[in-house]
C-alpha cells in the first residue's frame, strides 16, 4: 500500500503592505459601478475596498449590535478604523476622559478582530502639552492594544517632545493633505513601533470638496508602497467625501497602486 500523502495546507494570503479605502461607505450613485452586488452600502463597498474609516462615531456613540452588523457585513480581511468621539478630543480636550473612553472600546469590541485601529483627530487650537498627552495615552492604552493614530493639527504637536510622548504609548501620527505644518505631509510619531502609518488625504485646494488628479494620486501611490510592509501596513483614507469624489479618487489611486 503506497503512503499516505497528507493534504496540502492552503496558502494564506499575504498581509497587505497598502490598504486603500473612504470615509464612510455611502455609495454615490455615480459611482455604482465601481463596486459588486451586496445587500447593503457596505456590502458592496467591501467588494471594491478592504478598509473603511468609521467617522460616525465621532459625532454619536452606537451599540454593540451596530458595530456586530458591520463587521458581519465585511469579508474576513476588511478592516475599520473608528475615530474617537469629539467628546472626547474636542469637548474634553482629552482631559477626565476614562469612562468615555470605556464606553468607546466597550462597545467597539462589536467589531472583533475586524477592527484595525483607532484614529485621535484633535482640533486644531489644541496645543501639545505633555502631562496631558501622556495621561490621555496612557489611558487609552490600558483599555485597548490596537493600533492607534493621531492626527494632531497645531505646529507644537510636530516636535521631539511631542513624538517622545507618541513613541511611549506605540501612537503613530497621521499623515494628512492639505497639511497644516510641512511636517504633516509625512507620517511620523511612533513609525514601526505603532505597526502603520496613516494617511488621510482630505480634499485639495478645497478641504473635503476638491478632487485629486492623476499626478497627485500617483504621487501618493508611490509613497505609500514605500512606506508599507506586511508588519507595518500603510493605509491611506481618502476623505473629500462632501461631493462624493472620494469613492472615484479611492478607486484611482487603487489602480496606480495595482500597476505598481
């Protein structure tokens, strides 16, 4: 009797080194044939992208139940990112934020291991102050190891100081366009040790109107392949969503990235 050969182990995708994706995933109807058939916006977002920025949560928080739809909604890779309360960063200024922050990851768990890290946008009259910077961290960390984001938008936030405090609690800082200060072009804070760098692109000349040419999303492409690694994925969040140019800039600088 000839031996038993074992059945092969199925190769495991590789990690993706870039991911692309929109804030939200409300689908113009323009731009309807971007994406597959599914029983819902983000059913059919998911066909086309694997990472969608949940910026809803920055306005109201949601149930569990909310988050459990979602993640069921997505295939098994797709990844979201939740961006805090304003309550928290903008409100509190993130001062005596603990049970916020509790009621934040307690219900984000919703998303299980389809969620892929938390964005800290502060406002932009929000200076760095180190004491505070620190504690708010430090909290947020003893509730959760996800990865997590911050896209400061005052200059002090863009110095040693600042990028010491970021590198303590594993915090990467944000990339973003139009940017405030020239140091915002690029990703920076904790790099590898945050285990990303994020990108959030949201509308230029026009903040949140204005869509991207080809030479801008070409540009991008290639950063972002040159920052990404399967440990330490670059993803980048396309956000002038305010007259739907989001989706179309998404799909384009997907396909800059696939000719790559």
């Amino acid at each position: 009797m000839s031996p038993r050969v074992p059945a092969a182990t199925p190769a495991r995708a590789p990690l993706p080194r870039v991911r692309v994706g929109c804030a939200g995933w409300s689908i113009p109807s323009r731009h309807a044939p971007l994406f597959g058939d599914g029983d819902s916006h983000l059913a059919r977002y998911a066909t086309r992208f694997d990472v969608a920025e949940i910026n809803s949560t920055f306005y109201r928080p949601h149930q569990a139940r909310t988050f459990e739809r979602w993640a069921a909604s997505v295939p098994a890779r797709f990844r979201f990112c939740a961006k805090l309360p304003k309550a928290i960063t903008h409100d509190a200024r993130l001062q005596g934020t603990g049970d916020a922050l509790t009621a934040f990851f307690d219900a984000l768990a919703g998303l299980g291991a389809k969620l892929g890290g938390v964005l800290v946008q502060l406002p932009p009259g929000l200076a760095f102050e180190a004491r505070v910077a620190d504690r708010f961290f430090a909290m947020l960390r003893r509730r959760s190891g996800t990865r997590v984001a911050c896209e400061p938008r005052h200059a002090s936030w863009f110095t040693p100081a600042a990028d010491a405090v970021l590198l303590r609690h594993a915090v990467a800082r944000a990339a973003a366009d139009p940017a405030r200060v020239p140091e915002a072009t690029v990703p920076g804070g904790a790099g590898q040790v945050a285990r990303w760098s994020y990108w959030r692109w949201h509308g230029a000349p026009r903040i949140y109107y204005s869509r991207y040419d080809d030479a801008a999303l070409r540009a991008l492409a290639e950063a972002l392949a040159g920052a990404g690694s399967a440990r330490a994925p670059a993803w980048c969040i396309l956000d002038n969503t305010a007259h739907g140019h989001a989706m179309d800039d998404a799909a384009r600088l997907q396909a800059f990235l696939n000719r790559r």
